[in-house]
C-alpha cells in the first residue's frame, strides 16, 4: 500500500487549548493536517470536567481510553454535574516532577489521548499534537496517550528534540521510553521513562515525527544520526507566533527592545532539501500564492498558526478572539517579540492587548506565583537532590532555590495566562482572576484580504481554501 502524499497545509500547535480539538478535526475535514496543542492537556481535561463538559465531548472520548478504571477514577475526582459555580476554584492537578505519580500518569494519559481522540473522531484525516521540549517531564506519557488515540504526526519545537524519535519508536513497542531532563547546575542531565506497561502495555502504531526548527544547521544535526534523524521538518522563521529561538551569538536589541535577527538566523531551504525528507516552511506564509512558492523551492507545504488561531473554530475565548481581529484591521494591534516574557528564555511573541499581561500595570497587579508549573527549570540544590524553579515565581522564592532577581524582571506566567486565554483561567479565593496574555505571528497582513472575501467570523475550512488559492 503506498504512503499518502504529505499535507500540503499543517495547522500550527498554538497555546493550551487554541490549537483544541475543534479546530484539529475542522481543518483534518479538509484533508490537511489539524494539530492539537500538547500544552497542559492534563489540566485542561480536569478543568474541562470541572466546567460540566458541555456537550459531554470529553466523557464520550474518556469512554473510549483503552485504560481499564483510569477514565472512572478521573471521572470522579473531576467531573462536576452542571460545573462549578461561577467564580469556583478549579481543583489543581499534580504537577510535573521526577518522581513517579500514577495518578499524574494517568491523568496526563488520558487527556492527551481525549484531545486527538476528539480530533480524528468522524473523518479520515490527519491529525498530529504539537509538544514544547522546554516541558521535557510530560513529553513520555503524553505522548503515549496521543498515539494510543491513534495521532498521525507528533511536532516537537522550543528546544532540541533529538531523543523523541527513540521515544516513539520504544512507546509504539510498547517499551518504557526515555528522555533526559535538563538539570540546571549538574553536569549531567538525569534520565525519566514512562513505562506503557504501568498503565496497560497496549501498542500503538508509531506517527512520524516532525521537528520544528529555526535554521538548517539544526536540521543537519538532527538528521546526521537514524537515532535523532526526525521524519521531516517545519522551517519556522522569526516571525511566527508563540516562541521562537533567539538569534544566534550575541543577544542584540533594536530600539523597541525586540531580538535582532541577522544573515546566520536565515534557513536555506535547499540545504534542508538536500536532506532528502519532507519539510514546511512556517512563518508569513499566510498568503495565497506562498504555498506554490515554497513547493517551488523544494517544500512539501506551508505551516500557518495565526490565521487559524482568528478562526470560529479556535479554542481562543470568543470575545478575545473578536479583539484581535478588530484590533488588526484598524491597525492598532502591536505584536512584540518580547525576550523577557516566557519564563523559558525564549523570545515570544506578544500580542498587546487591554487587560491582559501585555499591558505594565496588570502585569505589576498579578500576585507571583506558580501552581500550574509547566515550565519549572529542574534545578541541583546544595544537597545534591533536584528542586524546581520558574523565573515567574515569587522573587524571593526563586532567589533561594539559587537564581538571580535579574532573571525574574518581566517574566509572565505564560502557563496560567495560556489557560486563561481559552476560559479556563484559575480564580484565586480572595476574588482574583487569572488575566490572558495573547499570541500571534508578527505579520497578520492576510487578515484584510481574508476579511474581505469571507467576513471577520471566518471558518477553518475558508482559512484553507484561502491558502490553497495560487
């Protein structure tokens, strides 16, 4: 049986939950590649579970997980009959860490699993889930429960992904697979595994894997060994939303305080073509016409993250999303590629917005904290054990677990304000609600032209057929 043509078009993994299922399975409709985001999926389940599951989507893919007893203990911790009461406190999930946690396995499992089932449910097309490497502690269950759900494509960016192929290969076996997490201060990193066994011992057939990347040295290094060697590639350039990786050398700053990028920050195509695998160009490609230029240079496609993420079908909480919108059409929306924002250290883009983190003085209001805590940095503490910390808690906190003040200034909590992007955001007992913070590609110029011919409340299908036009 021979192997179908690549996509020519892959949805980008954006946010928790903007890439959600409901956008995935519109744009897989189509015949092109609907990606989900892998982002906190275990948070967004209970959460989901505890706002009632209207509609009983996650219910309906719960009863499908190949996990005897797993969907019943989640359901019953979780799940709320009508959902909470307005301004309730979500019930937290156990965070991400080292030490082995069923309950955290099985939860991260089977919201993974909820998510790309719900993508592919109804349809024949592809659906792949969109990972940070920065968030190195979920990437083996969560991968596990997404090709138990039967994923098509894993992407993986913000970092280096040179181990995820070994995982899939020993996840899709049914093997324990393997990552090595980065520990702040030790010479070493120290190894974590997922055993498919703890849970089950299913197989899953294995999806390819695409690893998103910023320059073609990359791409070399990674394909130099069948060990790190991905299926294919997504060439993300500088202006794509989200994070994107910082210049190379020397950090400069323009005088609006952006990341400057120059000549060795360029991808050349046909270096990466001469690889021989598939790969996508992503980045300002939002525009008719771009998809036959980048099939010309050698590409299988395009990657678009911004115009699906201003679609009916995004997972962004409506009245934001209309903002947005608004906002770039009347040429007042700003988006900054801020260094300092993400606690990662990654440059990311910023979308200014009204009474959201992006403006000094909701920032300056938040009280630090870090609950959620996607994306602590392991760190080696003076006793030899490894702590974790986040650039975004409280300063005096995080200068005792050995970081520096300096680290802290400006770093929003990209994992609470991500949740609370799509509605889902954390209410604090003393009455406080965690604020969103926005992200988009830094060229939006398809927006007028889409607008135009469709309307403002566009669907995912019309941000297809606008990108297949030549």
């Amino acid at each position: 049986m021979s192997e179908p043509d690549p996509p020519r078009i892959v949805q980008g993994g954006m946010g928790a939950g903007v890439s959600g299922w409901q956008l995935a399975n519109a744009v897989a409709r189509t015949g092109q590649l609907g990606v989900v985001s892998g982002v906190a999926l275990d948070a967004l389940l209970a959460r989901g579970l505890q706002a009632g599951d209207e509609g009983g989507h996650l219910r309906r893919a719960l009863a499908h997980l190949p996990l005897p007893g797993v969907a019943d203990r989640i359901l019953d911790r979780y799940f709320i009959p009508g959902g909470i009461e307005p301004g309730g406190r979500y019930r937290p999930v156990p965070k991400l860490g080292l030490r082995a946690n069923r309950a955290r396995d099985e939860l991260t499992v089977a919201g993974n699993f909820a998510e790309v089932w719900l993508a592919k449910e109804g349809h024949g097309g592809p659906v792949g889930i969109n990972y940070l490497e920065k968030i190195q502690l979920a990437t083996p269950p969560a991968a596990y429960g997404a090709m138990l759900a039967g994923v098509d494509y894993v992407l993986m960016g913000a970092g280096i992904p040179s181990e995820i192929p070994a995982l899939l290969d020993a996840l899709a076996a049914g093997s324990p697979g393997k990552v090595t997490v980065t520990v702040a201060g030790a010479e070493e990193g120290r190894p974590f595994s997922f055993d498919p066994a703890s849970l089950s011992g299913v197989t899953t057939e294995r999806p390819r894997f695409l690893a998103i990347v910023s320059s073609s040295v990359l791409a070399m290094y990674l394909h130099r060994s069948p060990a790190t060697r991905p299926d294919g590639f997504v060439l993300e350039t500088a202006v794509a939303g989200g994070h994107s990786a910082p210049p190379r050398g020397r950090l400069r700053l323009d005088d609006d305080g952006e990341p400057i990028y120059g000549q060795r920050d360029r991808i050349d195509p046909a270096k990466v073509a001469a690889l021989g695998l598939p790969f996508w160009v992503a980045g300002g490609y939002a525009r008719p016409g771009t998809l036959a230029e980048a099939r010309a240079a050698g590409a299988a496609g395009i990657q678009a993250g911004s115009v699906f993420a201003l679609c009916r079908e995004s997972g962004l909480a409506p009245d934001l999303r209309r903002e947005l919108v608004k906002r770039a059409l009347d040429g007042t929306l700003r988006v900054r590629n801020d260094p300092r924002a993400s606690p990662t250290g990654f440059p990311f883009k910023v979308a200014a917005l009204p009474g959201t983190l992006s403006e000094p003085d909701v920032y300056a209001e938040r009280p630090r904290l870090c609950d959620l805590s996607y994306l602590r940095t392991p760190y080696l503490k003076e006793d030899g054990k490894v702590g974790y910390r986040c650039p975004a808690e409280p300063v005096d906190a995080y200068v005792r677990k050995g970081g520096t003040a300096v680290e802290t200034d400006g770093r929003r909590c990209l994992c609470n304000a991500l949740v609370a992007n799509i509605g889902h955001g954390q209410h604090r007992p003393d009455g406080y609600v965690e604020p969103p913070l926005l992200t988009l590609g830094q060229d939006l110029g398809f927006l007028p032209d889409l607008v135009r011919a469709i309307g403002g409340d566009y669907f995912a299908a019309d941000a297809i057929d606008y990108l297949l036009e030549t």
